[in-house]
C-alpha cells in the first residue's frame, strides 16, 4: 500500500470532530485507507456495497444508526443518503469525536440535503488518486505550498527524462490502473470502472433518461481537458437540450469524473473571462478516453499540452488536499487573451501563477501571462512559475521561473539557484 499524505489530516480530524467524511471518486483508496484506521476492537466496518447492510440502511435508516455502537466506518454512503439524518441525531446526542468515518464516492458539497443536515458536525476531506510522490512513496511534503513559499529558488537542476514523464502521464493515479503492466490491462480497467460507475452509481444518484448520452459527454469533455467550459457547444455536438446537458454535466461532477476549474475575478475594474474551464481528474483516464498511451506518445514529436496541463491541474488538486494554508486554486484569463494555467490564492490573497508547457526548452515569451499578472497586480503578485519538461530550474525576472515538471516526483534537495538567462 502506497502512503497517504492526506493520512495524517484524517487522524487529526477524527481526534475533534464527531464525523468525518472521505470523499472520492471511486477505487481511490477510500475504503482501503479507512480500514486501515478499523483497528480491530475498536472501530467497526460496513459498507453499503453489502447488499444486506444496504437493504437495512434503507429499510430503517433510524434503526440501522441506533443499533451501531462505538466508532464505526460506513463506507459508500451515498447509496443510502437516508442515514445522514439519523447520523445527525446520534451526533446531537452524543458528540464523541470520531464516531464516524463515513466514505462517499459521490462529492456531498455538490447534493446539499446531505451536506447541510451535518454542518458543524461533520469535517469532510477529499481523496484524489495516486499524487506522483505517493506513486513513488515519498513522504509528505507538500509541493503547493512549496510552490508559494518560494521552495524552487533553492534548487538547481531536477532531471525530467521523456519516457519517466510519458509513463506517469499514461498511468495515472488510480492504485489499480497504475501498477498494471501494460497498457492493454490499463485499458481493461479504465473500460471496466467506467462501466461500473454508469450503470452502478449514476443510477443511485439520478434517473438517467439517455443514460448512453453520459459517456458520449464524458468523451467530450476529455477532447477538451484544459478549455473553457462552453454548454452551448457541448448541446450541439452531443445533440442533447442544454438544460438536459447541464444535469448530466454535474452528475459527472458529483462522481468526480470532471473537475470544473472556476476563474479569479478579484479585481472588478478588469476585464476578466468568468467562464470556468473543463478538466478530466486523471491523466490516465484522460490518455485512455482520448486513445493515447505510451508507444504513441513516444513517437509523437511534442507531448499534448492537454494531457499535460491535466495532470499538473490533478497534482496541485492532490496536494492542496493536504495543505494547512487554505490556498485556493483558480484559472486566470482577461478578455484579451492573457492568460495563467493556474493561480494558487492564500488566505491573505496572495497570488502565485503557474503555467504549464510541454516543451523542453523555455523562452521570455513563455512568461508573457504570468508577466501580464504580476505587472497589473503588484500587490497580491507573489511569483510565478512556467513548469516544462526540461531539467534546469532558471530564473527569467523578478519572482518569475521555470521549473521542472519532475519536482512532482523527484525526491527535493537544496543548491544553489540557476542565474537568469
């Protein structure tokens, strides 16, 4: 089993809070990492995959709670969102931290009949797939907040050798899918799962009139992975009315199977695009619905800025999971084009941007974005990044670098900082 770094952030809510939800896409390793903490003796497991324990969950959901006793684990609980009001009445009566560890595989912040019967009772964490250092079994540290205290001014040279990042791009994160051989058994699984999650847990949480139309959604919004999200055009195409379009969309959402990346408006006297963007939640599923794996992208010239810019996107997801600092993760882009891939906001606002390119080599022009950002927000402007798949971290200006696509994997160490080009 691979370490979790969120691990530690669950213990700790589990010591003050009465209930803790970890919620993820499917084969994550929710159950896994929550079984871990059922010691025996102390902390008993049900899932409500169990078709008895789902039935009597259901049945009597009052009851079902009544009759657990001491710390328990219910996993997959929003096959039965019935038990979300008893939870909230045992917890009135009886406010023990701990109590319960609840796993859901649908996103509660997204279905707010849940969500709002436990506020103020419940923390709720999120599981993403496999981080690239939790791939490689490094211990925590956690590289957004690496990214915003200025970590990589510190380091010099980070090797980003192509056929390294190309298997990590196609592998993913899901435990499963990444430690297959080859990429016909990836394709398995990916075919497999997708399968599962259509027919299982879309149908527990809505009724689908054209249930085919999802994964034909699914496949568009992978062919647009890192653009802005436009319903209009996704109606047409998909041939559906876009209100229908919207509903389906945000099943998608609430499974964790898209990612919706809003935009940073701060500043109301600027002109800025307030449309989010689009984002799959692994690269690896984004490889596999997009018919891209490691032979053709070996042969391929350039990486896809796409499936690349995916990725950094699902690492920054991963580590702000586990950050301590409250940063916040947005897209920003003006309505004359200037735009940063991501910009991480501390509580303080503070600004740090990150753009991603697929090229191994760097230019000026390839900090006009992140230039634009600092020059008309010199207040909040902390630095900026351009990640690339190079191996030389350089400075290119006041506060602006590039750096590494490899310190996602790559084990940091201190030396001195490159000089500016």
């Amino acid at each position: 089993m691979h370490p979790r770094h969120i691990a530690p952030r669950l213990t700790d809510a589990l010591a003050d809070t009465p209930v803790v939800l970890l919620n993820g896409a499917r084969q994550t390793g929710k159950s896994t990492l929550a079984q871990t903490l059922a010691e025996p003796g102390r902390r008993r497991y049900l899932t409500l995959d169990d078709p008895a324990v789902l039935a009597a969950a259901r049945h009597d959901p009052a009851g079902f709670i009544q009759g657990l006793s001491g710390p328990v684990v219910l996993d997959e609980v929003q096959r039965a969102p019935e038990i979300f009001l008893p939870i909230k009445a045992a917890v009135d009566r009886d406010r023990t931290p701990g109590r319960f560890l609840l796993t859901g595989s649908a996103n509660v912040l997204l279905l707010p009949q849940i969500a709002d019967s436990l506020a103020g009772r419940m923390e709720i964490l999120s599981l993403w797939p496999l981080s690239s250092a939790e791939r490689a079994d490094q211990p925590a540290r956690n590289l957004a907040e690496w990214l915003v205290d200025g970590g990589p001014e510190r380091v010099g040279t980070l090797p980003c050798p192509r056929p390294a990042l190309i298997d990590i791009l196609v592998r993913g994160g899901f435990p499963e899918a990444a430690q297959r051989a080859t990429a016909a058994r990836r394709r398995a699984w990916f075919d497999s799962y997708l399968q599962a999650v259509m027919q299982r847990d879309v149908q527990d949480l809505a009724r689908v009139e054209q249930l085919q139309a999802l994964p034909n959604l699914l496949h568009l919004l992978a062919l647009r992975s890192g653009g802005l999200l436009n319903f209009a055009e996704l109606a047409r195409v998909n041939g559906l009315q876009q209100t229908t379009l919207k509903r389906y969309f945000a099943l998608l959402e609430t499974l964790f199977l898209v990612h919706r990346l809003l935009p940073w408006e701060r500043n109301a006297g600027k002109r800025l695009v307030k449309t989010p963007k689009v984002y799959l939640p692994d690269s690896g599923l984004l490889a596999h619905l997009t018919g891209q794996d490691a032979a053709s992208l070996d042969s391929a010239l350039g990486l896809p800025g796409a499936l690349i810019e995916t990725w950094v996107l699902t690492e920054l997801l991963k580590h702000l999971a586990f950050s301590d600092q409250g940063l916040t993760l947005w897209h920003y882009r003006t309505q004359a084009g200037q735009e940063v891939d991501f910009v991480l906001e501390t509580r303080q606002g503070a600004l740090t941007g990150i753009e991603v390119k697929a090229a191994v080599s760097l230019g000026a022009n390839d900090f006009k974005g992140l230039r634009h950002l600092q020059e008309t927000e010199p207040a909040r402007f902390r630095r900026g990044y351009v990640l690339y798949a190079g191996q030389e971290v350089v400075a290119f200006g006041p506060d602006l670098w590039g750096v590494p696509l490899a310190m996602w994997w790559t084990p940091l160490t201190a030396s001195s900082p490159q000089s500016s080009p």
